[in-house]
C-alpha cells in the first residue's frame, strides 16, 4: 500500500521511530498480538494502515472500528534473554495500536 489516507494519518498515535511497549496483559478470547511479544519494549518501523479490529470480527462484531496497525521491531535479545545470536537481530511483529502504550 502506497499511502495512507489522511484519516488514517490522523488516527495513527504513533510515527516510525517511536519506542512502544506492548501492554503486558491477558484477555480471554480471540487475542491477535502474540503472548511472549507482551511486555517488551520496541521502536515502531512503519505503519501499515488502519483495519477492522480483528479481535472485534473474530465475534461477528461486523460493525469493528478501523484501528492504526503498526509493524514494530524488537531486538530479539530483549523478547528471549537466552538469545545467542548476534545482538543486533530483530524481528518484526504487527501490532494493532490498542496493544501499544509509550515507552
């Protein structure tokens, strides 16, 4: 996708650079932001446009609002202290705005 539309640029909270945190915690249900990803802190590296919260479709809810989805990036020795590769190996993870808070 090329752009983004102005709505979507002015629902978007967070720009590319910005140091995020993913909330750390642990709704019942259909959850789309991956358990382990929670509680650590990564630099957002673009956004990807706004879409129908899945977490909202996955209940028939047809009528979801749109939300801001980010790609984030997290150093993999932050998300797995046990990591042996090299330090600077990342791995890049979509998240959806109402997952993220400022770092």
């Amino acid at each position: 996708r090329g752009s983004l539309l102005v709505d979507e640029q002015s629902a978007a909270r967070f720009k590319p650079g910005d140091r995020v945190v993913v909330r750390h915690s642990y709704p019942i249900g259909h959850v789309r932001t991956p358990h382990y990803i929670r509680g650590c802190v990564g630099e957002i590296e673009r956004i990807c446009g706004s879409f129908r919260n899945p977490e909202e479709l996955a209940y028939a809810r047809a009528d979801a609002p749109r939300v801001p989805l980010y790609r984030v990036r997290f150093a993999q020795n932050t998300v797995w202290p046990d990591y042996q590769g090299k330090i600077q190996d990342t791995v890049d993870i979509e998240i959806y705005q109402h997952w993220l808070e400022p770092a």
